[in-house]
C-alpha cells in the first residue's frame, strides 16, 4: 500500500500552508498552496455580507424608549462581529472540506502538523479582543441606562404588584392607586423608576418597545428604569413562567385582558392625573360614608 | 449465570498514583459531599450574614453546652486513629476495642444533639432560619449515624478478624469518613454556634 | 422460579414493592405513635414510597449483594468475575460489572429517554403550529415542556455522555474496567428509578415549573413537584457516582507509558467534566432537597412566609446548573476531537490547548452562573464581574474550534457520517456560541431574557452542539462496538435531514425572541403564526429523521458488513481490539509508546498490546 507522507504541511520560510497533496501524490513538482491570510480577508467579507443581510433584515419592535437606541446598537455590533466569525469559520470548513477531501481507496495520510504556535496566539488574542470590545459596549450602555438617580428627583415612581394573572401599579410621587388590571399611563419623554414586586410567585415585567424586563419576585423589591420616547400603547409581557395563567399574561394575545401600556404626553398626562384623583376622592368620600352608615362588612 | 473461567483473567493494572484507588475515590467522594455540605452553607450565609436575620424568637443557640459535643466529637476522631495505629501493629483486640470507643463517642454526640434539638425552642417549621438550623445540624448529624453504622461494620469485621495491615482499606476508609464528619462539624460549630449572631 | 430470588429484573418485581410497603408501614406507625395528624398524610406516604422502591429495585437488581455479604463480614472473592461481560442478549437486563456491558445499557437507555422527550417536544409543537389552543390546556402544555427539558438534561445528555465515556474510556486508557465495577453498575441502575421517578408524576399532573423549578410556583404545584425534586436528586446521585469513578479510573488506572500527556482527547475532556460534576451536582441536590422539606415537611427555606428567600434557590440551582451546560458539552468536545484526527488521518492540532482549553472552560464555568439572572433582581454589582467571566468562555471554545479547524486543514477527509456530523457540528455550534456571547451582555440580556431567543440558543448548543457530538460519536465507534458496519447512505440522509431540519427548526426562533415572544407559552400573538407553523413543521421532520437512525442501528448491528478490528485505521488503543472487543479488553497490559493522534508518520504506533492468544469474543450485540 502506497502512503505518501508529508512531513510538514506549513512552510515556514513562506509563512504558507504548503498543503496540495494530491499535487504531491501525482508527482506534480509544482506545488499548489493555500495562501491562509488571502482566505480569511475572503472570510471576512463573506461575514460581513452575512452579518450585513443579519442588520438589514432585522425585524425589531420600535425603539420606544431612550436605552432602545444603545441596546439595538450593541445588536448590531454583535450582529457584525459575529458574522465574520461565522464566515471565516465557515469558510475555513467549506475549503478544507472541498480541498482535502479524499477520493475512494485514497490511503494517504495527512501532514504530520502537531500545532504553530504563532497562529493559535492570534487565535487565543483576537477573540479576546472582541470579547472585551463586548465588555466595554456593554457597560457603555449599561451605564448609559442608569437614569435611576434622576428618576427619582424628577420621574415618575411606579411600584408594581405582579399576581397571578395580572399587574398593579401605583404612582408612588403622585399618590395615586390603580385599580387591579387598569391601564398604564406615562407621561413621554420623562425617567420612570419601576418597583417591582410580587405577591405570588415569579413573574416578569417586559415591555419589548422598551428592551426594558426585569422580575416580578415575591418578598423582594426590583428596581429597574426606562424612559419611554415615543407617544403611543405598548404590549406587556410576562416573561416568567407564573402558572397556567401565564400564557395569556401578555398583553398581545387577542382577547387578553391584560391592558398595553400607554404613554401620552405630559399634558395629557396631568390631565389624567388629576382625573384619577378626582376619582380616588370620590370613592374614599363613598367608602367613608359606607363606614359611617354601617353597612360595610 | 455461567462462569466466566474460560475467558482470560484481567490484568492487574499498574496504579500510577500512591494512593489506593479506593482510598483516592473516597477522597474525591468526600469533595462532593462538601459541595453539599456548601450549598446549605450558602443559604445559610445569605441568610444570617448578608440579611442578617436572627434565630426564631428569643432564642440563641446553645454554644456552650454544644462546645462540649464538639469535644466529644474531636476526642472521637484520635480513638479512630488509634484503632488504625493498633492494626498496624497487629493488635486485633485493640483495633476493636478502639472502634467501640469511637462508636460511644459518636452515639454521644448524636443523642446530646438530639437532645439539644429539644431544648433550642424553635422547630423546623419556624421561619426561614429553623429550617436551616435544623438541616445544616440534620444533614450533619444524618452522617454521623451513617458513619456509627460504618463503625458497627468495621466492629464487626474486626471480630471475623478480617482487618489485617495488609487489607485494612476498608477501614482506613471509614477513619477517613469519620474524620471529614468531624472536620465539618468544627466548621458548622465555629459558623452556626460561634459567630456573633446578629 | 429461581428467577425471583437470583438478581434479576423479575426479583425488582417483587422487592420494590416488599420496601415500598415497608416503608409506608413504618412511616404510619411512626406517625401514629408521635402523633402526627392526618396519620396518612398521602404526599408523605408516596415520597417513602419512591424513596424505598427506589433503593428496592437496585437491591432487587443485585446492586448490593456484594456489599451485603462484605458487611456480613463474609470472605469475598476479589477473582469473583460472573457478573462480568455480556454472555446473550439477556445479560443486558441484568446487573452487570462490565464497562461494555453498562457503557451499552447506558446509551440504549438514554436515547430511548431521547426519543420521549423529544415526543414530548413533537406534541407541544402541534400546540404551537397554530395560533389559539388547540390540543393542549395550559397546564398540560407547562407539563409537557418541563418534562422534555428535564428528561433531555437529566436521563438524556448527561447520562448518555457517562455511556460513550463509560465504553470507551477504559479502552482508550488500556484498563481492563472501570476502577469500581459495581459503583458503575448501581449508578446506571438509578437511571431507570430516576426516569421512572419523573415520567410517572404524569400520574399527578406532571410538574409544571420548567426545567428550573422555581419556588414559589413549586410550592403551589400538585404532588408531581415532588417527584421532579426526588427525580433530580436520584439523576444527580448517579452522575456523581459515575463522576467519581471516572476521575479514578483515569488517574490511577492508565496502562504504563500513558502519561498525561498521551491521553487521547476524550479522556481529558472526561476529566474536566467529571471534576465538574463532582463539584457542582450536589448544589442542585441541596436545592432540591430545602425545595422538597418546604413542599413536605412545612419548612419555610423558600416561602415568603417565614422570612425565606426564593432568590437563594435560583442563586444554588444555577450554580449547578450551569456547570451543567459544560458537563453537557465537555465530552462531546472530547469526541470530536477523536472523530476529526481519525477520519481526517491528521494529528489534533495544539493538543495541548485543547486539553487545557477543557479545564480552562471547567474551572471559568464555576464563576459564571449568574448571567441567567441578569433580569432576575439580584445585587446590581454582580452583574459585571459575571458578564466579563461569562464572555472570557468564549477563549477557550474558540481555540478548541480553530483547533479543530486546523485538524482538518492539509488533512485527507474521509467523509464518513461521523465526520460528517463532526463538520456539521462547528458549523451549528458557533452560531450557538455566538448568540450566547450576545446573550452574556448584560443590557442586551435583559432585552430579551425568557424569550425564544433565548430557546433559540439553547437549542443550536444543545441539539447543534451536544447532539451533533453524540451521533458523531455513534457512528464512530459503532463499528466498534458491534463487530458491523453501519450504513453509509443511511448515515448520509440522516445527517441531511437532521442538519437541515435542525436549523429550520431553531433559527426562526431568534427572531421570535428578538421581536416579543416569550417563552414556555402555549399561545402567541398572531403576528407570530406563520413563522411559528414553519418551526413546526421542521420539528416533525427532525423527529422523523431520528428514525432513520434508529433503522440504520438496529439493521446494521445484526446484518451489517463486518468491520474488522480497526475500520477507520485509528491509532488509540480501543481500536487495536478486535470489534467487539473481548470481555476482558486486553490479553495482556498494553504499553503506550506515543501520542495518541500520530498521523502521517510512518509506522507510528500509540501502543503496542502484547500478543496473549486471542480471547474468545462471545459478545452478541
Ligand atoms: C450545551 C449547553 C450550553 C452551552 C455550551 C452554552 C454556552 C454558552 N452560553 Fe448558554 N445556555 C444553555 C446551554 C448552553 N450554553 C441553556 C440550556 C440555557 C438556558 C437555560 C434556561 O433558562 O432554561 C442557556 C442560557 C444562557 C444564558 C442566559 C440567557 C437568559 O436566560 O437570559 C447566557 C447568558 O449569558 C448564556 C451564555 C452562554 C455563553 C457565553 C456560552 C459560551 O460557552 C459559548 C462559547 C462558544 C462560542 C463563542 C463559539 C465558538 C467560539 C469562537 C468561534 C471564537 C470566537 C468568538 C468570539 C470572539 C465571540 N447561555
Ligand atoms: C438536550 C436537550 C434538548 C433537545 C435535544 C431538545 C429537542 C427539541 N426541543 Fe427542546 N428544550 C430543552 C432541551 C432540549 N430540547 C430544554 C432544556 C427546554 C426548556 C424547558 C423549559 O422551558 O423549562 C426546551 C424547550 C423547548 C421549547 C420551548 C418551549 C417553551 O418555552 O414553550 C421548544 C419549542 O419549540 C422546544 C422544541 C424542541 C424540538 C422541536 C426538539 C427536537 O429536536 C426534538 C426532535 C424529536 C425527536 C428526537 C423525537 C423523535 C421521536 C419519534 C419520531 C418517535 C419515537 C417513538 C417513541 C417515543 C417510542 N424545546
Ligand atoms: Cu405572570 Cu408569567
Ligand atoms: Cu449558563
């Protein structure tokens, strides 16, 4: 049995992978090689036309909050570094299966390469730059997101109940408490700092116009913030499991009767605002005289 | 079921390590009960250390009192080793003798703990740190009557006269038990009943 | 009737129930006599039940006849070898001391846990296809995917890898079994009670908290719960055992001449994960045991109640559990690196760093567990350091990817099966790897955390990752194992179908994720119907295809092609036994001489085993 064996498949002196063994085998003296940076350039591009194709046919709910913009960016970059990576991989595997494919009855051996060291640093290195250009995008916008402080001088300060199935807000700053179930209303272009809460198990508060969730956990208060930026209703949905209401905890669903967030504007806002209050007095006023007449269980 | 003498014998293989494969296996045994040891530490050091939340009711665990158990238990872990000293020197009566001492030892430690279970005045079911009082104590005391079942099989081995210098693992095993229930009892006693409780 | 009182499958017929009963009798005296109202309190009773007939079955299998007759004080003959090797086909259904033996039990056992599990999947996916609720209530729909992820986690994935590892290991290592035959046995003897333990809570409703359990829904949860928790511990207890019994084997039982150094890939990926689990495993067991004592004994580790804390559950279960991921992954690293040196005749590149890439992978992943409560309300200052441990992972699984790249590269590919689902493994596994990369940043997790995004992931690591690996395995050592060669076309319309069906099943959920969907519901908005029918449909197909396989096994064990001892030309040392190998493994101690992955040098040998006269082969398969 006839074993062509090569000994190295890298030419140092060429800095090449100097790998055409069918060339060797047919006694070819002219060797063709695979010059590997030429490919990876060639991996790139074809990433990036994917990770391109990936950022323009990315089908996104509106940006409806002020961290939309920052958390669709990250996307993007993660879309375009990802897609590179995908196509020099991808292309690597595609050649090398399409070169050094071996033909029926072929019992060649292939090169006798146990590792170079140069490359796997470049391999070890590049993907920890990319790593920590993730890191640093991440804590941008993270930081970028914290409006909390502000939100609690200048905002509105809502605490939500999660229960099963439902939500309950209450406006902490303008002392006003919805009824089970009630409509949502913020004024547009103003921080709200959320207090979450649960009086069950788990549930999960995700407006995704906002990219803004975090849970509902009972015995605990979360805090999380957004600042919506666009005038209009917004789904609701409840993210974590919660019991066999779960499903239609989402405010997206036909016939759910879980109600969109509404965002409006200031005016519009303080008009409801003192609406709710009006209210608010008008049942106390009621409920007072209830107390009084005796009639309450 | 038929015999599998026709079939050739397997290889005694070359340990590369000092350490006999039982012994190494029991080792790497203990390290997860550790683990397990660690995750009801965890619960234990979010509760009383990171939320600060204090026993049920009035009450304190008994430092004092349970400072002698732990003694107890510490004397418990020399007489093992004296039994392991005896069969090397070929002295059967004293390997059992030292066994039952170890076995008293422990079975003392287990009912003062039983008997401090009575007296702390909270149960399991009283809030979130009864719970893991008595399950930390629990698991701990669930493997010192494992272990006392142990300490009975090595008796009675010892009695059969099966322990010699030269097969002793399975004792050396149960000494190497006993000793990890004692190591994580000192460290439950210095965490749950030491450490300033808030 | 010898056959209810010798150790057999007939004998746990009648043993579980005899301890089962026992129990309860205890359990109601000792309630009667301390008082304890109601005297038959019936969650209590069925938990000593399957406690008891749990440990029933494996005394009634035999697991313990030998530890009876050493605690006895009874002489034992160490030469005792008549629970060693497969004799006929019964001795399958037997406890058995042979790695080969159980390594088969093993994968058998799992797959067919595959195959319900992913029955499971294929009936809540014809709940989805259409917008509305069709064919399942909610309840049912939450039943159902809880069950299919922890049977595909617990009694698939990680079992099945135990199998490969338990088969092929000592071979590789030259050791004549595993370093405790009978440990090996009684922890795949746990599998059936553990897979019992969970598939039989469909008696109860079934548990409907996820994969995850999280209290406090667990507390409000019907008597299933309880079974997912015991279920869990049984499947954990088994791991563990078989963890510790790899991590011997593989330190003190290598032949002479196998250095660290020399060892093929698979085993060192094996030690990465057994350490792993010997670390990790008894978190989820401590989490399901304080879970367990809140449900049946009234204590309040979990309650809002009695001051407990429900955030401390997710802290433990994910500190286990995401080791688990790479306890999930690890081996099937190991088996491709084994399959692309094979059948691209090209030593494994940078073997070293492979090696050390699966400790480094290890040891990080203990420090990551966090990211999958970005959104959970933990202390926000967490939040960093686990996003940056969380990204560096992506270091050592890109050099073992670029690795494996390198491998193939000046290589002679043959395009076998298994070569092929090796291949087609980089390519779905990156794309996981890549979405994991994005999900570990924290302002872009908590975007779209419990979406299907995130089920998107999951899927490409789990089904593109670990899956790939394991049938790339199948096909590698199939003729191994059997003495046959598998079919190749089969093989190729089986790797097509899966491969294809695969990304249409999961890719489209991205999408579903990103825009607002979220997971573990039983209706969507209608804006996702469409998309939702295609993911549908290409699940069934994916179904399908696993039967190919199953055909192509099971034709080709009985009427394949003989393979002969060595059909790839391997160098390792399983493949210089004949197929199947013989019961005792090695005639005579083999010695190691070299690397592993010595292709393409002239005349390079890995071992050389000793020429004894050729052992009788009575494996039947
Ligand atoms: C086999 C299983 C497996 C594996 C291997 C992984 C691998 C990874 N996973 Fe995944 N994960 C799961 C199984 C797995 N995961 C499961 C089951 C869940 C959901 C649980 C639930 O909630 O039910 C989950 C959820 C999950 C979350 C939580 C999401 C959420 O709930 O909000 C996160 C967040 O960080 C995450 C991250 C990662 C990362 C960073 C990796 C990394 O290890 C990936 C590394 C690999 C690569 C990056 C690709 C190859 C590398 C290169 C080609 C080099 C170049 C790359 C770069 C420079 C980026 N995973
Ligand atoms: C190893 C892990 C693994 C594997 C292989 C799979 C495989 C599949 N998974 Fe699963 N999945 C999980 C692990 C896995 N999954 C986990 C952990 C969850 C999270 C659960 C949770 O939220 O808690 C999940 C959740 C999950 C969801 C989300 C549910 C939800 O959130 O609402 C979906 C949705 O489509 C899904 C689909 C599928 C599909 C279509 C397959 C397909 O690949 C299945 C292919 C089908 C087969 C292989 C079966 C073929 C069988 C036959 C043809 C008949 C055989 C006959 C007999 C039974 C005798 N899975
Ligand atoms: Cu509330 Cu899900
Ligand atoms: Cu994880």
């Amino acid at each position: 049995m006839l074993r062509v064996v090569r000994k190295r498949g890298y030419d140092a002196e060429r800095g090449q992978f100097d790998s055409d063994l069918r060339a060797r085998s047919k006694g070819v003296s002219e060797v063709k090689t695979i010059k590997v940076l030429p490919l990876a350039l060639l991996g790139t591009a074809v990433g990036l036309v994917i990770s391109l194709v990936l950022i323009f046919t990315r089908t996104l709910p509106v940006q409806a909050s002020a961290e939309a913009a920052g958390i669709d960016n990250l996307y993007i970059f993660f879309l375009g570094f990802s897609g590179i990576i995908f196509g020099i991989v991808m292309l690597f595997l595609v050649v090398a299966v399409y070169r050094f494919r071996a033909h029926p009855n072929d019992e060649r051996e292939g090169d006798n390469v146990h590792g170079i060291t140069w490359l796997e640093v470049v391999w070890t290195v590049i993907p920890f730059v990319i790593v920590v250009l993730c890191a640093i995008g991440g804590l941008m916008v993270l930081r970028s997101g914290d409006v909390e402080a502000q939100a609690r001088t200048s905002g509105q300060q809502i605490h939500v109940l999660g229960y099963q199935f439902g939500w309950k807000y209450s406006y902490l700053n303008q002392d006003i408490d919805l009824k089970d179930q009630q409509t949502l209303v913020l004024p547009v272009n103003e921080p709200v700092i959320f207090e979450l809460e649960s009086s069950d198990v788990i549930h999960s508060f995700w407006v995704p116009a906002w990219r803004m969730q975090m849970n509902a956990t009972p015995g605990q208060v979360n805090e999380t913030s957004t600042t919506p930026t666009k005038i209009g209703t917004f789904e609701i949905v409840c993210a974590y499991l919660c019991g066999v209401g779960h499903t239609n905890m989402n405010s997206a669903l036909p016939g759910s009767i879980i109600p969109k967030v509404q965002v409006v504007s200031k005016s519009d806002f303080d008009a409801w605002v003192s609406k709710q209050k009006a209210e608010a007095a008008k049942v106390a006023e009621s409920s007072s005289e209830e107390m009084t007449t005796g009639s309450a269980g | 079921m038929s015999a599998a003498t026709n079939h050739s014998e397997p290889q005694i293989q070359p340990y590369r390590t000092g350490l006999r494969p039982e012994i190494l296996g029991l080792i790497i045994f203990l390290v997860s009960e550790a683990a397990l040891f660690g995750a009801f530490f965890m619960y234990y050091a979010n509760l009383r250390v990171l939320n600060g939340i204090a026993w049920p009711g009035e009450f304190n665990v008994p430092a004092e009192a349970t400072s002698i158990n732990t003694l107890i238990l510490v004397l418990s872990s020399f007489t093992c080793e004296f039994a392991l000293l005896s069969l090397y020197k070929r002295k059967n009566g004293a390997v059992f003798a030292w066994l039952l001492a170890t076995f008293i030892l422990g079975a003392i430690f287990l009912g003062l703990q039983v008997e401090e279970y009575r007296i702390v005045g909270f149960t399991p079911k009283d809030e979130s740190t009864g719970a893991i009082f008595f399950s930390l104590t629990g698991l701990h005391g669930a493997h010192v009557f494992i272990g006392l079942v142990l300490l009975l099989l090595g008796m009675i081995r010892a009695l059969a006269g099966r322990w010699t210098p030269e097969r002793h693992t399975g004792l050396l095993s149960i000494s190497i038990y006993w000793h990890f229930v004692d190591i994580v009892w000192v460290i439950l006693f210095t965490v749950v009943y030491c450490l300033p409780s808030s | 009737m010898t056959a209810v009182l010798k150790p057999t499958l007939a004998r746990c017929l009648w043993v579980a129930p005899a301890f089962a009963a026992l129990a309860i009798l205890i359990t109601v005296a000792a309630r009667s006599i301390f008082g304890m109202t109601p005297v038959l309190q019936e969650s209590t009773l069925l938990t000593v039940a399957y406690i008891a007939g749990g440990i029933g079955f494996i005394v009634g299998i035999g697991g313990f006849d030998y530890w009876f007759t050493w605690m006895r004080g009874g002489e034992l003959d160490p030469n005792d070898h008549s629970q060693h090797g497969a004799h006929s086909w019964g001795d399958y259904f037997k406890f058995n001391t042979d790695h080969k033996v159980i390594g088969i039990q093993y994968i058998v056992f799992t797959f067919i846990m595959f195959l319900v599990g992913g029955m499971f999947a294929e009936v809540f996916r014809s709940e989805l296809a259409n917008p509305g609720q069709q064919v399942l209530t909610d309840q049912q729909y939450s039943g159902l995917i809880s069950q299919h992820g922890v049977i595909m986690i617990f009694v698939f994935m990680v079992p099945v890898f135990a199998g490969i590892g338990n088969y092929v290991i000592p071979l590789m290592i030259g050791a004549a079994d595993m370093a405790f035959p009978r440990l090996n046995a009684v922890s795949f003897w746990l599998l059936p009670v553990a897979a019992f333990t969970l598939l039989s809570s469909f008696m109860f409703g079934s548990f409907d908290g996820g994969w995850t359990g999280y209290p406090t829904l667990s507390e409000q949860s019907g008597y299933g719960m309880t079974l997912y928790q015991l279920g869990v511990q049984l499947a954990g207890a088994s791991s563990i055992a078989t963890a510790v019994n790899f991590l011997v084997t593989i330190i003190a039982m290598r032949a002479p001449g196998m250095t660290l150094f020399r060892m093929p890939l698979l085993v060192w990926a094996n030690l990465a994960t057994s350490a792993l689990v010997v670390a990790a495993t008894p978190f989820i067991a401590g989490a399901q045991f304080m879970a367990m004592f809140d449900r049946e004994m009234g204590t309040h580790f979990f309650t809002i109640a009695g001051n407990g804390d429900t955030f401390v559950y997710q802290h433990i279960f994910w500190f286990y559990s995401h080791p688990a991921v790479y306890i999930m992954i690890l081996p099937g690293f190991g088996i491709i690196s084994e399959v692309i040196a094979t059948h691209a005749r090209k030593p494994v590149f940078g073997y070293r760093a492979v090696a050390f890439s699966s400790a480094g992978i290890a040891i990080l992943g203990f420090a990551v567990w966090a990211h999958h409560m970005f959104a959970s309300g933990m202390e926000p200052w967490l939040r960093v350091p686990i996003m940056l441990s969380t990204l560096l992972i992506a270091i050592p699984t890109g050099i073992k990817i670029f690795s494996w790249l390198g491998t193939m590269w000046g290589g002679v590919l043959r395009m076998t099966t298994a070569n092929l689902f090796a291949i087609g493994f980089i390519f779905t596994f990156v794309i996981g790897g890549l979405s994991g990369v994005m999900l570990a940043v924290v302002p872009f997790d908590v975007s779209i955390t419990n979406s299907y995004f995130i089920v998107a992931h999951f899927h490409y690591v789990l089904f593109g990752g670990s899956i790939m690996t394991i049938y790339a395995g199948f096909y590698h050592w199939f003729p191994k194992v059997t003495g046959r060669m598998y079919n190749e076309v089969l093989g190729r319309w089986h790797f097509w179908i899966t491969f294809v069906a695969m990304n249409v099943t999961f890719f489209p959920m991205h999408y579903q994720g990103l825009v607002g969907m979220p997971r573990r519901v039983a209706d969507y908005a209608p804006e996702f119907a469409w998309s939702n029918m295609v993911i549908s449909l290409a699940a069934f197909i994916l179904g399908a295809s696993t039967l190919i396989f199953v055909y192509n096994m099971i034709h080709s064990a009985r009427h394949g092609k003989r393979a002969g001892a060595n059909p790839w030309g391997g160098l390792t040392l399983e493949w210089l036994l004949s197929s199947p190998p013989p019961i005792f493994n090695f005639p005579a101690t083999p010695r190691v001489i070299g690397g592993p992955y010595r292709y393409g040098e002239e005349g390079a040998k890995h071992a050389i085993v000793p020429e004894v006269e050729p052992a009788t082969v009575e494996t039947t398969v």
